[in-house]
C-alpha cells in the first residue's frame, strides 16, 4: 500500500501537469505542510539525479520558505514552477557584512546548473537597506526566469558567469543600487524595475570579447515615491554593455542617463546604447556624450539570436 504522503504528492502530480505547459509534466510536489513528496525545496532539488540531460520540475506550492538554495553546476535541466508569484516565496537574509561574508555568499538562491528554469516564484533577500544582499544569483548558462519576483535593495540580481546566456521574461526586479550586475550575457523582455533610492539600476561587468551584455527590450521603469533621479546604469568594469530599446523610461531617469563610475577611463570602452524608448526620461539631449543613440540599421540587428549567438545557438523556450 502506498505511504498517505507519497500518494497525495502523486495527486498533486496529476493535478497541476497542466500548469507548466501541456508537453511537459511534474515530477516533484513541495509542499510546506508536508503533502508532496518534499517540504523543502533544498531536499527536493537535492534529489533529482545529476547531470540529467531531461528536464526536472519541480512544482512549489505556496507558501513563505525560509531557505538558501543552491542548484550546483551537476544538477542540471531544473525547473522551479511556483503555484503562484505573489504568494510562492523563497526568502532568506543574508548581507555582505554579516560575519564579513562578501556580496557573492549572500544569495537566497544560487542557480549554476545549465538550463535551469523559474516560473511563477519570488525570490527575495530580507536583509533591508543594510549593503549588498542578493536575492537571485544566476550563473546557468541557458537560463529561463519567467514571471517571477526579485526582491531586495543593493545588488538584487548577479547575472554571473560570463559565458552564461539568461532570459527574464514578464519579471519585476526591485532594488536601490546596482541592482541588476554582472558579467553575464541577459536579455530582459517586458519587465518591471523598480528603483527604490536615487541611484544606478545597472552595473554591468561584460567581458570585452562579448558582443552584449544587457538588453532590456520592451521594459518598463518604474520608481518609488520621493526618488528624483536614476541612472540607467554604470560600468562596473570597462566593457560593460548595455541597451535599452523601446522601453518606458520616466522623467526620473537623470538626463546624463548613465555615470561612469569616477573612471574617466571607461568613457572609451563602456558600451551604453539607447533606441525608440519613450517617456519624459527617454529625451537623449543631455545624455553623456559617450553613450550611444542606435540607428535603424543598428538596432535590427539586436535580435535574441544575435545576442545569445555563440558555439550554439540558443532560442529561449519563451521566447518562441
């Protein structure tokens, strides 16, 4: 006889296939009362066989979990699918000094399997205004965040590992400072920022080699009451890149748009572009005189297969 859990976790199985797509199935439930075969999402993921070359979802019902996660790079092919993205959260407090971690353990999630997959989650760092506290580190090369929620203040979001390619798609991303950065190639496809504090929403290390870094395509900006003026973004190395193209820029966004870090030098390399964005804050007249204005032709030519272009080319699932 099956054991009660195990038999209602099948259940939920059943019920929820069609949630995630009508070719695809759940194999693991968790649940935080204990009716699906984890109530951690940790164990849960802990579970799947490494370095599987067929995905594994692993279905999240709601609830608040208190959890640091990390997918290592031999869990491969993961899917994250929440029941639903306000009220399925994944949250945890660290900051960088907390016992003088450093920004890059303070993470509440930390994807490096390839192909690994969110949908309908939030992830969130609690800390509060304190520094620099992650809420989602994404080193997976052909990453998918699909409508989710990234919560926190100061270096929200690490885009790592410079050969990965990631795909946002329907997400709000919130924070104060540099609250979306790294080295990673990033496509961002009708999200929601949110700028809490007059600051930098980007802060993009892009190796020189790599075409792109950032494009945030069809996006919309928005800001907290009382903030008077934003950036678009800054470089944090020399290289970085960084487009905004027919997005919703508000008239809070600095007229200079973008600062460069106090490094006069990166004048000459940062690779920060504009195209047909509107909104009182996507007047380019005052722009600083080494950010760019795309022409047509130029801007055809940033397309998701131009940008995730590489030893294999890679067409995000939905993106299709």
């Amino acid at each position: 006889m099956l054991n009660k859990h195990l038999l209602v976790g099948l259940i939920c199985i059943l019920l929820f296939q069609p949630i995630f797509s009508q070719n695809q199935h759940v194999d693991i439930v968790v649940a935080p009362n204990g009716s699906g075969q984890f109530s951690s999402i940790q164990a849960a993921i802990n579970s799947v066989r490494d370095f599987k070359s067929e995905r594994t979802v692993i279905f999240i019902k709601n609830g608040i979990y208190y959890e640091k996660i990390v997918i290592p790079p031999w869990k491969t092919h993961i899917t994250l699918l929440g029941e639903s993205e306000d009220h399925t959260i994944i949250s945890n407090g660290d900051y960088a000094s907390l016992n003088q971690m450093g920004t890059f353990k303070t993470y509440t999630c930390l994807a490096q399997g390839d192909g690994f997959h969110a949908e309908n989650l939030t992830f969130e760092n609690s800390a509060g205004e304190v520094g620099q506290g992650v809420a989602l580190d994404v080193e997976s090369d052909h990453a998918e965040i699909i409508h989710c929620k990234l919560l926190g203040n100061q270096d929200t979001l690490f885009t790592g590992n410079e050969n990965s390619r990631q795909f946002y798609k329907d997400c709000f991303i919130e924070g104060t400072t540099d609250f979306i950065f790294g080295p990673a190639t990033a496509w961002f496809e009708k999200c929601t920022l949110f700028s809490k504090k007059n600051s930098y929403i980007t802060a993009a290390s892009t190796p020189s080699d790599k075409l792109y870094g950032y494009v945030f395509n069809h996006c919309t900006i928005n800001v907290k009451q009382g903030v008077t003026c934003v950036y678009l973004g800054r470089p944090w190395r020399p290289y970085a890149s960084v487009i905004f193209m027919y997005s919703y820029l508000p008239a809070q966004i600095c007229p200079a748009g973008w600062d460069n870090w106090h490094q006069t030098d990166y004048n000459k390399t940062a690779r920060f572009a504009e195209f047909d964005n509107y909104g009182a804050g996507a007047i380019l007249g005052e722009r600083v005189k080494w950010s760019h204005s795309l022409t047509k032709v130029q801007a055809a030519d940033v397309t998701i297969q131009h940008v995730f272009a590489g030893t294999k080319d890679w067409i995000p699932d939905h993106f299709k």
